[in-house]
C-alpha cells in the first residue's frame, strides 16, 4: 500500500504529487483543507516513502492509478472520490476520471495536455537539477538559504515567488526531486494523457499565468470534455502550494463541492 499523510474528517480528498516530489508538495495547504474534509495526500509509487511498482510494471499512469485504487481500497475507500493534483499527480487525476472512480477532479498544471512528447527541454532542466543536488547537496543547501537564489533556482520547477519557501522546505524539495529512485523510469513511461473526452464528474484544470514548465503547447483543451472549466490564477508557476496556499486550497474545495 502506498505511504498516506492523512489529516481531518468528512469526505475523502486525495492529493496526488508532482514527479520527483512526494505529500510534502502539499504541506503548505494540509491544515487548510482538513478543516472541511478527510484528505489524503499519497507518495506515488518511486517517490517519498512509497517504493517503486514491482519489477516488471512499467510506471504508465494507467499503471500507476491501477496502485492508487488498490491503496484506496485498502483505506476502506471504494465509492468515487474526489481528487486534486498537480503536473504528474494531474494527469493522475484526470486518469481517475477517465476510469470513472473520481467524484470531481481539480487539476493543477496536470501533466500529459500536450501532442505526441513534451518538451525535450523539460527532460534536459530536470535531468541538470537532478544532478546539480547530487553533486553537491551541500553548495544547494547553502544557496537554499538565500531568498534571492531560492527565487531563482526555483521559479522554473516550481513557482515565481518560491523566496516565500523557508530554506528548509526549498531544500527538502530539492533532495527529493535529486534522489527519486522512481524518477527517471516515471518520465521515461508517463506519456501524453488521451481519452478524457469522456470524463463525465465535474473537473476543473488550473494553469498559473507564471508556469514557465508547462506553456501553452502543452495545455491542449481538446484532450478533455467541453464541461471542463479552465481557470488561470494569476502569478501561479507550476507548483503554486508554497506561493498562495490559500488560494489553492479554495480552488480545490469549490472544485470538489
């Protein structure tokens, strides 16, 4: 079963992550969302303290999903729930959808919008963060440290305005996205996101006007139904938690009313 930070009562709310993060990502909006609801927020297979899918199954998001259900069942949750995510937790969300096991979905900056393969840039930043922190985990901590540096290292990956993370924080962040080990098989096999034509519960999909990571080309509205609803919260990046935790946790309890 995948590792679970679980927090408040009510309805199920699942929080899934983006790739090279784990529950932490939503540490900032936990609190503020269990005052109306159960959530939990999952380490998807390879990340956090959840270990990698089994030898020979490959981390596809179907693949993946097909072990969120299983820890959903096993947490005594078998009805449709609701669910938010951000970049890969995302397209997780929609994948949901599509199986018809999500009451509501809130998409934030979901992976997977985009024709045929992202952005081989996307690939090269990541694979040069990655490395960067492994190499010297040291020289990032110290830069860490620094409001000016933190802003610039990390408004690409995660958000114009990350100088609001404490240096703790940015470089938990940073350890986590260097030392994944299910990172590199998950971007190999995730793949675009198809079929959400047919999503049926209601969905919202976020994009912040400040994500630099995912850009238009990879935010396709024809991969999803017309019902969607499509907001742009303005001076959001990729991975807004940390930089307006209010705000995403009212766009996530108004999507899963």
């Amino acid at each position: 079963m995948w590792h679970c930070e679980e927090r408040g009562e009510g309805r199920p709310l699942v929080l899934l992550h983006g790739i090279g993060m784990s529950s932490f990502a939503w540490a900032p909006v936990m609190n503020l969302l269990a005052r109306e609801r159960r959530v939990l927020a999952f380490n998807t297979a390879g990340f956090g303290k959840t270990p990698p899918l089994p030898d020979g199954v490959l981390p596809t998001v179907p693949n993946l999903v097909k072990a969120l259900l299983d820890s959903q069942e096993a947490k005594g949750i078998h009805d449709p729930f609701d669910v938010a995510g951000n970049s890969m937790g995302g397209c997780m969300a929609l994948e949901v959808a599509k199986q018809g096991r999500a009451r509501s979905v809130v998409a934030i900056s979901p992976a997977g919008l985009w024709k045929g393969h992202p952005s081989s840039l996307i690939q090269h930043f990541f694979g040069f963060m990655r490395a960067s922190t492994r190499w010297s985990p040291g020289g990032v901590k110290l830069a860490m440290k620094s409001a000016l540096l933190r802003e610039l290292l990390l408004s690409l990956p995660i958000s114009f305005g990350s100088r609001r993370m404490t240096p703790a924080d940015a470089f938990r962040a940073a350890t986590e996205f260097a030392f994944a080990p299910g990172f590199d098989a998950t971007i190999d096999n995730a793949g675009a996101f198809d079929g959400g034509e047919s999503i049926a519960c209601p969905l919202t999909v976020a994009f912040g006007t400040r994500d630099w990571l995912l850009t238009a080309i990879a935010q396709h509205r024809d991969q999803l139904p017309p019902s969607a609803t499509w907001v742009r919260p303005a001076k959001w990046g990729h991975v807004p938690m940390w930089v307006d935790p209010q705000g995403v946790a009212r766009l996530i309890l108004d999507g899963t009313v």
